[in-house]
C-alpha cells in the first residue's frame, strides 16, 4: 500500500462544497464533514470524483 502524502491535504478541497476536507488514515480517506462524503485514496492518490464518494453515516 502506498502511503498518503499529508502535504498534499493544504492544496485539496471537497470537490462539492469547496470546503476542507481531513485525512482518515484508518480507512485512507479524506472526509469532507460538510458534504458528508468520503473520497478513497488508491494507491497514494485522492480519487476526488463525488461519484467515487462514500457517503457518511
């Protein structure tokens, strides 16, 4: 598993809301609360399409 760059979390924004998102490191995620979506990182690299989102319980 490739790891996630936490840098990279200062230039991404929910593709949604434009708002902030954080990293869950756990489930290698970032969660926007606001939009209540998770967007899943593969392979080290934040898949940042709505359509590809988890939505949050």
């Amino acid at each position: 598993m490739t790891v996630f760059d936490g840098r990279m979390l200062e230039a991404l924004i929910c593709p949604q809301t434009q708002g902030p998102l954080s990293y869950d490191a756990q489930t290698q995620e970032l969660i926007s609360k606001r939009a209540g979506l998770a967007f899943p990182i593969r392979d080290g690299i934040p898949v940042m399409l709505v359509d590809e989102a988890r939505k949050l319980d």
